[in-house]
C-alpha cells in the first residue's frame, strides 16, 4: 500500500522477527523477512515461523477466543493452527509494543503474479467445511463474525476521506440492517468473514494442502457472507465464470450449507453479495481519494455494479425459501 | 399450484434470478409483484434472448451460472467485462479485503 514505514513500524517488525525466529529453534539461518506491512498487520518470518501484529484497536479477549477456535482439533485442515509463544505458558496471543501478536507455522500464499493458479475449488470446499463445524463443540461462545462490521467501517473511511460516492451510499442504505452491522445476522454458523484469494496457503509449504487463514474476521455469522465477495467479482464481469462455478460446485459438493444444495443460488447470496459490492467500492473510493488518483478498471467495474445494485431492490433474506407458499385469489 | 385461469399445473422456473411460473396447460405466465419490472429491466439491458417459449421451459435449462439482476451486461455469461479487463488488471483485487 505504500505507507511508510515509521521507527515504530521497524522497531516491530524487529520484535516480531525476533519471536519467530526464536520460536521456530532456528535462529541462526533465520533472517526475519516482512510478508506484509500494513495498517491493519505486520506480518514477519522468522525461520519456519512467522508473527503477525493485528490491528492496532484489536480486542485481545476476542482475539484470544478466535486463536482457541483455529487451534481446536475440528479446524484441523480447514485453518491453519496457530502455534503457541514461547515462554507464555501455551498462550496463543501476547502484546509486544502497543500490538495483538500471534504466531504461525509457515504456508506457501497463491502465486499473485499467477492468478490463473488460484485455488478457487480447494477454497469452496474448505469454506463448506468451516460452515459445518458444530459451535456448540467449539470454545468461547466464539466471537460474531465480523464481516458486516468490517463493510460498514470500508463506508466510514469513504466517508471520512471525502463526500462519499452516491451510488455506494445508495446501495448501502438498500442492504438489510444485517448486511451493514445493525442487527444480529439471520444465521448463526462458523464464518471465516474476510475471504479472498490471500486467505489461503499451503501448509506445510511449499506443497502440503491448502487451507485458510487470517481469524481476525472469524466468529459466528451468515455463511453467504464467505461466499459473496467471489459472487460479487461474478456479478461484477470480473471473476471467470468456470471459476466461479468451481468455487460454488466445490462448496455444494462439500455440503456447505449457505446455499440449497442445487438451484439459483442468488436469491440467498443477494444480500451479502450486494453488502461486498458496497464495501469494495467504498475501500477503492477511499484509497483513490487518498493518493489522489482515478479508480482503475477493476474498481470502476465494482462502482458501476453498486449503481445497478441501487436500482433493484433488495427483498430476500438468506436461509429462507425464497418462495413462500402463496396465496392465490 | 395451479393456474388461476385454466387450473393447470404451474411450473417454476428462473430466469436470472427473476422466479417464473407458468401453466402447462394455457401457458400462460405468473409474475410476482415486482418481478415483471425486473425482467423489463433485464430484458433492457442484457439483450438476451427471450424467455423460453411457451410449454417447453424445461427443454431451455436456465444459464450455466444464473445471476443476479444487477449483475455487469452479460457479466459472467460471455465474457462481458473481462474482454476489457484482463486478468491482470483485477488480479490485485483477488487479495484484497
């Protein structure tokens, strides 16, 4: 993203580089590498462990209980096990300089210079199978997912970054309470609530299976919501279409439970996928204001979808049948 | 359900995303409130090809991947925008919150 990097910025990547290369036993041959330096995490390797600062503003209760979920047996295989830090008595999380840190074993990312080798199958199933893990084995109550809290702050910073572009806020105020973060969402399964294609890696790397990662959205939620940012690229003319319907196959065949097993899946993606559409376009907005130049290709084609969005209605709800028995005169 | 001009059966089907029945027997056509602007709509912007003729709405399967009404002009069914964006240009979104 380009943002500089501050002495605090380096003074944490060095801490964080440090609790990894200490965990992982290999200090020596263990030159912390930055994955990933930005507002919301800084993430560093150090040997085959890497450290992740969250968020600043992160709740560490909530984060802890999201750590516990990764790290229960049922996710085994779907997300990726956190590991515990050195010297903090098995503890999943600490804070080192102001910051929420957890550790990670190491996973091979999607090759971003290769989108073509996107795991869109492996990415359906995995989701079908985070859908159908039973909360009430899980340790908590887990957290809500955090999915529409997230869509309605992509609103606040467009807003706070200039006057807002009408059709995003059109199409915003058209979302169900849910969608934006109002009111409790209409299901209640375990939701990743951040999915895109750097959500997923191999463990081990370089080749072991894929799974997903990042629980900083990960809680109890609507489960149309992991499918609706790839339904929204759909809609949008962006994603392919045998790409999404390897994703949407993948999920169905896995029994994932957001959508009726076969069928127009959009009368219960509609919502969500609508809410991804509005939060896209208001984080592209943003960004474009604030380094002062136009939105590209990409971004534009999601604003023009938020004005179609703004002229057709949103009326359906996910999990109901969407058509109700009638009553005929 | 049943036709309510003839009583014949009514069978349902989606056109992108817009649910339709209509009866086997009058072929006549259903729509919910809502549902005949939608189509207009859709007809307006998508120049797709009509609605399957009347009787053999099953022998004209709904498209491989449906789409919500407000999907892109042909998004998703013929290429649409991905004829002007290639890959490339919307790969950075594929990692993007």
């Amino acid at each position: 993203m380009g943002e500089k990097v501050t002495s605090s910025g380096a003074a944490l990547t060095h801490a964080l580089g440090a609790v990894a290369a200490a965990a992982s036993r290999v200090p020596g041959q263990a030159r912390p590498a930055v994955l990933a330096e930005r507002p919301d995490a800084t993430v560093v390797r150090g040997g085959r462990l890497v450290a992740k600062a969250h968020a600043p503003g992160t709740d560490p209760g909530e984060l802890a209980l999201r750590l516990r979920v990764a790290a229960h047996p049922l996710l085994v295989g779907v997300l990726l096990s956190p590991a515990p830090l050195p010297d903090h008595g098995g503890a999943l999380s600490t804070v080192l300089l102001g910051r929420s840190v957890s550790l990670w074993p190491l996973g091979e990312p999607v090759d971003r210079d290769d989108p073509d080798s996107a795991p869109w199958a492996e990415a359906g199933a995995l989701l079908a199978r985070l859908h159908t893990v039973p909360p009430a084995r899980l340790p908590g109550p887990p957290p809500r997912m955090r999915g529409p809290v997230s869509a309605a702050r992509a609103v606040a910073r467009m807003l706070a970054a200039g006057p807002g572009d009408p059709a995003v806020l059109a199409a915003w105020h058209g979302l169900p309470p849910w969608a934006r973060g109002e009111a409790p969402q209409p299901r209640q399964m375990l939701c990743h609530g951040d999915l895109h294609m750097g959500q997923l890696v191999r463990h081990p790397a370089p080749d072991g299976p894929w799974c997903l990662i990042d629980v900083d959205d990960l809680g109890l939620g609507e489960p149309t919501w992991d499918l609706a940012r790839p339904a929204m690229w759909f809609a949008a003319g962006l994603l392919d279409p045998a790409d999404w319907g390897r994703f949407l196959g993948a999920y169905r065949a896995g029994g994932g439970p957001a959508v009726p097993a076969d069928g127009d899946p959009w009368p219960h993606l509609d919502a969500a996928a609508r809410a991804l559409a509005v939060q896209t376009a208001a984080t592209a907005v943003a960004k474009a204001a604030q380094e002062g130049r136009a939105l590209d290709g990409a971004e534009q084609s999601v604003l023009d979808t938020c004005r179609r969005i703004a002229e057709v209605k949103c009326s359906s709800t996910p999990g109901d049948d969407p058509r109700p028995a009638r009553t005929r005169r | 359900m049943l036709c309510p001009k003839c009583h014949g059966p009514m069978q349902t089907f989606t056109r992108s995303g817009v649910q339709i029945e209509q009866c086997g027997n009058c072929r006549g056509i259903f729509l919910d409130y809502g549902e005949l602007e939608a189509l207009t709509r859709m007809e307006s912007q998508y120049a797709q090809p009509a609605p399957p003729p009347p009787g053999y709405p099953q022998a004209y399967p709904q498209q491989q991947h449906a789409a919500p009404a407000w999907g892109a002009p042909h998004g998703g069914h013929h290429g649409g925008h991905r004829g002007h964006h290639k890959q490339q240009s919307w790969a950075h979104m594929l990692f993007s919150s």
